[in-house]
C-alpha cells in the first residue's frame, strides 16, 4: 500500500485533519503538520490507542446481561373482587472474565454497592417479602371467610325452602284430606 499523509487520511476518514493531529499527538505518534507522510505502524498506534479508548478491551472482559420477566397474580380484593396484577421482574448480571486481572476486580468493586447498602438492601428486602407474606396470609383468611359465609348463607337458604317445600306439601295433603 502506497505512504500516504496525513490530510489522505484524514479525508479517507472524513474527519478534520485538526482532530486526527491531536488524536496522533495523543497516541504517542509525533505528527504534527498535515504534509506529514502516515506509516501503518502508526496507523496501528492510532487504532490502539482509540480501541483502549472507547473501552473495547474492557467490553471482552465483561459481559451484561439484562433480563426481564413479567407475570400476572390473581387475587381478590376485600369486596371479593377478582383482580390481575401485572409483576415485572428485572435482573443484571454483569460476568467478568478472570484473565480481565485486576483492573476490571477493580472497575466492578467501584460500581458495586459496600456491604453497608448490600445489608441494608436485605433488611428492605426481608421486611418487604414479610409484609407481603402477611398480606397474603390475610387475604387468603378473608377469601376462606368469605367463602364460609356464602357457604352458610346457601345452606341457610336450601334449609329454609326445604322447609317452604314441607309446609307446601303439607297443606297440599290437608287439602287433599279435607276435599276427600
């Protein structure tokens, strides 16, 4: 491939040749005029220096993943009114890879949480999944309770026109006695 400068490559780029400069001069490439012929090993230091830049080492070291899971719970209300409540569920795992060394142990540490908010995170946690257990505890009691009561009150109600029915045939029979 033929030598080419600095204004080439900057055309070829389509970037001002101002930025490229101050790019090379940032990489470790002593460029500082645009009629300045370009080697590829300079080309190669540029590269380096921008990939180390914009992070592309550390996003082979570290993967995220993000994932989201939704459902529904049906559950009724005091009223006894059945209700769907739409959950969403959202988890991020960031994996990092152990030949990463230090650096990213590093990196994840400063984003990660201390054990300070991690525990009280937990105590949050704890009283919130205590909260809901009670709740559902004391849902399902009003739901057993009303059940019982519709139950009673069905009973009740078969009770009372069996009885209808008795006192019907009854007078059916007097009738039919005094008629004969």
């Amino acid at each position: 491939m033929a030598q080419m400068n600095v204004s080439q490559f900057a055309a070829e780029l389509k970037m001002p040749v101002g930025i490229l400069l101050e790019q090379l001069t940032k990489a470790g490439v002593a460029k500082h005029r645009e009629d300045e012929a370009l080697s590829e090993q300079d080309k190669g230091k540029l590269l380096e220096f921008l990939r180390r830049a914009h992070g592309e080492a550390q996003a082979k070291a570290r993967i995220t993943l993000r994932r989201k899971e939704t459902s529904s719970i049906r559950t009724a209300d005091a009223s006894g009114k059945a209700r769907t409540i739409q959950v969403e569920v959202r988890k991020k795992r960031v994996l990092i890879r152990r030949e990463a060394g230090e650096a990213a142990a590093e990196a994840t540490a400063a984003q990660a949480p201390g054990p300070v908010v991690d525990a009280e995170q937990r105590v949050l946690r704890e009283t919130e999944a205590q909260r809901q257990a009670e709740l559902a505890q004391r849902q399902a009691a009003e739901l057993k309770e009303k059940q019982e009561r519709e139950a009673r009150a069905r009973q009740e109600a078969e009770e009372r026109l069996a009885q209808q029915q008795a006192a019907a045939e009854a007078q059916a029979k007097e009738r039919e006695g005094a008629a004969a």
